[in-house]
C-alpha cells in the first residue's frame, strides 16, 4: 500500500514540475512572441501606406482620376492631416522598438520614428505631401481606429490651388467604408 501512494505522490511532483517548466517557457516566450507580432504589424502597414502612395501618384496623372485602396487596420490609428498634407500612422504600446529609438528613418517614401515609453514604444509612420490634402472639415484630423473590417479609401485629383509660392495639386481624401 505504502508503494501505491508513493507513485501518487511521484505522479504529482513531476506533473508539477512538469507544469512549472511549461510556464517558465511561455513565460520567456510570450513577450518574445508579442514583440515579432508588432513588428509584422508595422511592416504590413509599410506595404499598405506603400500601396497608398502609388494609388495617389497614379491619381496624380490628371485631374478627375480616383482610385480606391482598401487598407486593412488591426492595430493602432490612421490619420490624414490636411493641415500638414501627411497621412500618419501610430502604433502605441508596441512591445519593441522598430528602430533606433528617437531617430527618423527613412523607408523609401515613409518617416519612421520609434519614441521610448515608460516600458513600451510608441512607433509612427508618416507620409508627407508636396499637394494638398483635402477631406471633409480640414481643419481637423481625419483619424480611423482599428477595426475588423478594412476600410475603404477613395483619393481624387480635384484639380489645381495656387498660393503666392507654387501651385498645388488637391487630392480629396473620402471613406467610402459604408457605402457613401
């Protein structure tokens, strides 16, 4: 009898030890995991604001051409800023830095900059334009949030703005997410 119980009690310390080890593992993992996830993240919508950028250059070809891009928005926020003729996005609360922490890198057309939080990193990717933005109410920023479905944007060369400098090429920036 004495035997029976000393199997039990074996059975338990190693499934417990066994236990133990399993979240020893997942515990240096985990974040590990988490930081390769936010950097899939941030290289995707580098390809997305990539795919953007032709589409506007295209539109750019003549007045009256539009073109859609659909842009898939998991993580973080997207902004269009007329005032700024940028489209920004931010990725808060990533796990890891993207790059040199403080330091603007550029990724062909796209302004990287990673900024150190507390323990966290916040990373921002910025388009920046020699036209003009347009949208609906331009004096604030056109800002989408992270959804389950992507959004739908339509960009249309609008036509020609001088100022006493140049003359600039309007592009209207419109989602056409729902339908409208």
């Amino acid at each position: 009898m004495a035997r029976n119980g000393q199997v039990w009690v074996e059975t338990v310390v190693y499934t417990l030890i066994g236990l133990s080890l399993i979240g020893l593992v997942l515990a240096l993992v985990t974040p590990k995991i988490t930081e390769y996830r936010d950097r899939a993240v941030i290289e995707q919508t580098i390809n997305s604001l990539n795919i953007i950028d032709a589409r506007i250059n295209e539109v750019l070809q003549a007045p009256g051409n539009t073109r859609v891009v659909e842009f898939r928005l998991k993580q973080g926020t997207l902004y269009f800023n007329a005032t700024g003729d940028q489209i920004v996005y931010v990725l808060e609360d990533a796990h890891g830095a993207y790059s040199e922490p403080d330091t603007l890198v550029d990724i062909g057309r796209i302004n990287v900059l990673t900024s150190k939080q507390a323990t966290k990193y916040t990373i921002r990717l910025a388009l920046s334009y020699d036209i003009d933005i347009n949208y609906t109410n331009n004096a604030e920023l056109l800002r989408f949030g992270a959804a389950s479905t992507p959004y739908r944007f339509s960009f249309s060369h609008t036509g020609f703005v001088s100022n006493q400098t140049a003359t600039h090429a309007v592009i209207e920036v419109r989602d056409i997410s729902s339908g409208a």
